[in-house]
C-alpha cells in the first residue's frame, strides 16, 4: 500500500471531501506511475480519479462500526511519535 494514502473512515472530524480527492489522487499516481499525466492521458488520469473518488465515498459512507472514532490530532501525534524514534528526527507538521 501507498504510505501517503492514509486510512479515512472512523475519524472525528469525518474525513473531508479534499483528503478523499487526496487519496484517490496518489492512487492513480501510484498505479499508472505517472506523478503528471502527459496532455494526451490527463482526461483518462483525470476521469480514473474522479471514479475512485466516488467509489471511495460510497465505501466510507456504507461501512459501519462499532468502535469509537478516532481522533485526528491524537493519531497525528502518535504517528510523529514513530517517526522521531524510526528516523530520530522531528516530523515537519
């Protein structure tokens, strides 16, 4: 999996339309090996991260749980956290 695609389902505040745009975005990317599509595959790059984007809302909104959502600022900080003992250094915010 892509490390710069983060999980957006069970968080408070709920993940937000640009973070899902985000994800599909690095998919793509991921994917097609391509970080800018040339002029002649942008309409195709474009319209594969427009359908992942939605089947990724519609996935979010249909699942369910029963755990508590977790918090983004406490997820963040336990993530900076295993950075600086992975790498030794502060994470850039």
């Amino acid at each position: 999996m892509c490390r710069n695609i983060r999980p957006l389902f069970n968080f408070e505040p709920p993940a937000q339309p640009v973070e899902v745009h985000e994800a599909a975005l690095q998919y793509v990317r991921k994917i097609s090996g391509m970080n800018k599509p040339s002029i002649a595959n942008t309409a195709a790059f474009d319209t594969a991260v427009a359908e992942i984007e939605a089947a990724t809302q519609r996935l979010i909104a249909s699942l369910s749980t029963t755990a508590a959502p977790k918090d983004r600022e406490v997820e963040r900080a336990k993530a900076r956290a295993r950075n600086e003992a992975r790498f030794g250094t502060p994470a850039s915010a």
